[in-house]
C-alpha cells in the first residue's frame, strides 16, 4: 500500500512540476513574449489549433467538440460550459469588497471577431529575444534533471531587467512545486549554474557579487590586477568613485601602478548586465487589459483580441485515443502538454484580470483625477486581497499594461510606497512626485523653483519630505535642477 502510494505521490511530481513551471512562465511573459509562446506551441503542436481559425474554419473541431479537459491521470472528462467572461465593474462611491473569481474552465471563453492580417501581431511588431528567453535556451544546453531544471527556471523568472535576482530562493516556488522541498545547497548549485549563463554578471543578489562575477570570468588578467579589482569592488568602491589612487594602496597594500590598472579594469565592468538585451527598436506595447467607464462604473475585460487563443483539436484527440497508442509514447507527451497549455493560457488571463481589478478597485481616485490622486499600494495588498503569494501577483505585474481613458500604463505605474503627511494621513510617492511635476510646470521659468523651495511647497501642502528626498523623486522624473531650467 505505502509502494502505490509513494508511485502515486512520484507520478503527481512528475506531471506537475512541468505543468507548474509553464504556467509561471506564461504569467511572466509580457503580452508580445506571451504571442510568440502560444504562436510556436500552435505551430509544433499537432493537438492544438488556434481558437479563432476553428470557429472560422470547416468545422475540423466545433465549439461542442473543444470543451473536453484532462485530469492529472490524462483521462478526458468533460468541461463546464463555457460562460462569457466576467466582467468586474465599480462604482464611484465606497469600494466593493473583492470577489473572487472562479476559474472559468479550459478553454477561452470570447471569440474574436476582427479576423483578418491585421490581427496577427507578429507581422508588424518585432519581438527580440528576452533576457529570460536567452537563458532558458541556454539552460537548454545542459544534461540536466527535471528537479534541477525547474530550480534553475524559477531563478531566471525571477531576475530583474538588470540581471539581479532580489527575491530570496526560499519565496521563489510554493510548496506545492517540489517534493521534498529543496534544501540551501540545492539552491545555490542552481543559481551557481545561472550564473554562469551568457554574459558574466547575471544573476547576483547586489553590486559587488555582479561585478565580482565578472572579474571571475576576466581569465585574461593578470592574478594581482585582478585581485586587486576584486578588493575594490568588495568595499571600496568609494574611494575608486573619488580616485583616492593613495587611499586605494593602503586599503589594498598594492603599489600605485597595480591600483591604476585595476580601477581601469572596473571601470570597464558593466553594473547592469541585464540591460545588454534590451533592444533599440520601436518597443511596441500590447495592453493585456482594457479599462473603460460604462455608465459610472469602471469595467476591467482581458484584451484576448489581440493574442492567439489556443484549444485542443478534438479530431486528433478522438484519433489518439481510437488507436489506443501507449500513454507513455511522445504522442502522448504532446496531447497532455497540449492540455496544460490550454489551461494554463486560460489560467494567464484570470490571474492578470483579476490583478487588474484588485488594482482599479483600490486606484480609482486616480482614474478619476490621475497622478495626483494615486493611493499608496504594495504587491502584498494585492496579494492579501485576493488570496496569491506575492510572487505570483509581482509576475502578473511585471511587463503587463493596461489601456485606460488616461492613456497606456504599466501595471507598475499604480505601486507606489506611502508617505506620511503632517496630519496623520498619507500619500504614495507616485502622488509627490505627479505634485512636484505641477509646480515645475506652473513655475516662471525666468525664476525655477529649487528643490529646497518645492520642499517647501509640499509642505506647506501637509507632506513632509527632504530636500533629498525631492531630488531624487526630480532625477526620476528626468527633469533637470533649477539652474538648467532658468530662461532669459
């Protein structure tokens, strides 16, 4: 009894460890990254079929036909009706409580109705390889397990566009991705073999292991200079922004020219490696959801028109199955990786719709009244809200935008920390700096306002910030000092 169960427990891993790293991969991808994904699944896989040319088509797989769903032991089993996809909509007045929103079943559930060339995106809108893409080909390279694999993608998912990975390996997967859950050691082989990945400098935890991660891989310098680089980089980084050359020595206890060499050797290192995969051309965004008002109520629907819509393909379905092939043939492999990505599509757009609604729910002010009016938030109200670890709304977020009657924004754009105010109350840093923004633009331009004097300005407005603090908030917002403002 305990051999079946532990082969049941084995074969649960097996088919869930796939499944739940292709749907984390999916909710990361941005809306183009996500096109190109679901385009060549459609393209390599014979059981799948595009939801629109179906409709469309000379009936190969009908509506009725598509609603079949799988089970973990790949039997089939039939779907609820698909129901038209709900809308969340909210009122002006006090905030609804959240609702939750129940997964609506396999397949999606709005057809588009724009079909034509111009639908199909990948004609005009360039997509260049990703960082995450880049190493998870990379990765590809490698003998490597299903366990050390998975390890390994759940840390390239997680880095930022620089490169660096700020999220602790303990947050990186749920419970639910390994069993036994992987130990420290484990960890640190897999984000070891990340950081050897392409070009030297990806995957650190801050500045001094990116760039000792370079100097690492300069097999070309000579041992000292290279030591030498490595003990400024590990504590004295100020002194080499000052170029105390004589200070460097003492610290180090190398001579002059060994310094000289090894502050050129840093100089050269790059502090953002990630950064290396951006590209120069048009960066054309899709919005992933649409927000509009409809009769005083602010409504949140997923964008499907603008992305491919997968679904299985019955025919060939029914054909698998009359031959009874071995269920453990590759055909086999591709009807159920057809199945998980046909869920796991469908599970992409609830979970950023309902990320989007949490977010307009708690900003409506700033639809309403813009920049100004934005509220603090954090991804862990989002999180408590709708019941999600947070690592998963921070992937719902990342890349993703919605299109609203203020324009285009990132899902980012409505996070913003809280500021205290002198009467008890707060604001979010989005809002000074939206405040900053107005008196900067309102100001004479023969007399700017400095930041001491905008300092002012906001508090003499109930929020106290440093003249530091609106400096920095002005380099963000790419506006220049006062002194380059002055005109005539």
């Amino acid at each position: 009894m305990a051999h079946a169960a532990q082969e049941l427990r084995m074969r649960q891993q097996t088919l869930l460890a796939p499944r739940l790293q292709q749907s984390i991969r999916l909710l990361q991808m941005s809306a183009l990254e996500f096109t190109t994904a679901v385009q060549d699944a459609l393209a390599t896989n014979p059981f799948l079929e595009d939801g629109e040319d179906a409709e469309h088509g000379n009936g190969a797989a009908s509506a009725q036909d598509g609603q079949e769903t799988a089970s973990e032991d790949g039997a089939a089993a039939p779907a609820p009706e698909a129901a038209p996809e709900p809308q969340a909509d909210f009122a002006d007045s006090p905030l609804p409580q959240a609702e939750g929103s129940a997964y609506s079943g396999d397949y999606p559930t709005h057809v588009r109705n724009d079909a034509g060339p111009a639908a199909d995106l990948s004609q005009w809108i360039a997509a260049p390889v990703s960082l995450r893409q880049r190493l998870s080909g990379e990765l590809g390279n490698y003998p490597l397990t299903v366990r050390d694999r998975l390890l390994a993608e759940f840390i390239v998912d997680a880095l930022d566009e620089d490169g660096y990975l700020h999220t602790s390996m303990e947050e990186l997967a749920g419970s639910a991705a390994f069993d036994p859950a992987p130990d420290a050691a484990e960890w640190a082989a897999a984000l070891k073999l990340v950081q050897q990945l392409d070009v030297p400098g990806l995957g650190a935890r801050d500045l001094t292991e990116c760039l000792s991660l370079q100097l690492y891989a300069r097999d070309d310098v000579p041992g000292d200079i290279r030591d030498a680089a490595l003990g400024i980089v590990r504590g004295n980084l100020d002194r080499l922004a000052r170029n105390d050359i004589a200070g460097l020595q003492r610290a180090l206890g190398v001579d002059a020219d060994t310094v000289q060499c090894a502050c050129e050797l840093v100089r050269t290192l790059d502090p953002k490696p990630g950064r290396q995969y951006a590209s120069d051309a048009p960066n054309y965004v899709v919005p992933d959801v649409i927000v509009s008002k409809v009769r005083g109520r602010w409504q949140v629907v997923a964008n499907r028109q603008s992305m491919p819509q997968a679904r299985l393909n019955r025919t060939y379905a029914d054909l698998f199955h009359r031959a009874r092939m071995d269920e453990r043939s590759p055909m086999a492999q591709e009807l159920q990786e057809a199945r998980w990505l046909v869920r796991n599509v469908e599970q992409r757009y609830i979970t950023i719709r309902r990320v989007a609604e949490a977010i307009v729910r708690r900003q409506q002010t700033f639809f309403e009244y813009g920049d100004v009016a934005l509220r603090p938030l954090m991804l862990r109200d989002v999180a408590d809200e709708l019941e999600m670890h947070e690592s998963t709304v921070s992937r719902a977020t990342a890349n993703k935008y919605m299109i609203t009657p203020r324009g285009l924004f990132e899902f980012r754009h409505f996070f913003s920390r809280e500021l205290s105010t002198d009467t008890g109350g707060s604001c979010s840093a989005a809002a000074v700096r939206a405040l900053i923004k107005e008196y900067i633009d309102e100001e004479d331009p023969r007399t700017p306002l400095s930041d001491v004097v905008l300092a002012q300005r906001l508090a003499s407005n109930g929020v106290v910030v440093a003249r530091r603090t609106v400096s920095k908030y002005r380099i963000q917002m790419k506006v220049p000092p006062a002194e380059m403002r002055r005109q005539g």
